[in-house]
C-alpha cells in the first residue's frame, strides 16, 4: 500500500466525512447496484449496441 493512502486514511479517521457525504456515496453506490442488476434481469437494449464498422467505414 502507497504512503500517500495511510496518510489519507489516518487524515479521514481524525476528521470522519460528514453523515450528509456519507449518505451521498451510498446513494451512488445504490443507484449503480440497481442499474447493474436490472442490466442482469432485463438484458442489454439492441438499440444501444454499436453495429461492427470495418476500417473502410463499410459494414462487414
């Protein structure tokens, strides 16, 4: 592990983020755990797929 991260993690355990921040980060990580599993129960729309492109700029 890099010093620069002890250094940060000892910096975090003296003054601790704010209960407003931490709320903050587990929203993200909440939002980003429901589109991951509706992503797996529902599958990967066609549309947003690209369409494979040769170098030519021709479709195969």
């Amino acid at each position: 592990m890099n010093t620069r991260w002890l250094m940060r993690m000892a910096r975090w355990a003296q003054n601790p983020p704010s209960w407003g921040r931490v709320k903050f980060v587990f929203a993200i990580i909440g939002i980003c755990v429901a589109l991951y599993t509706a992503e797996r129960i529902w599958g990967w729309p066609d549309a947003l797929t690209p369409d494979p492109v040769t170098h030519r700029g021709l479709k195969p």
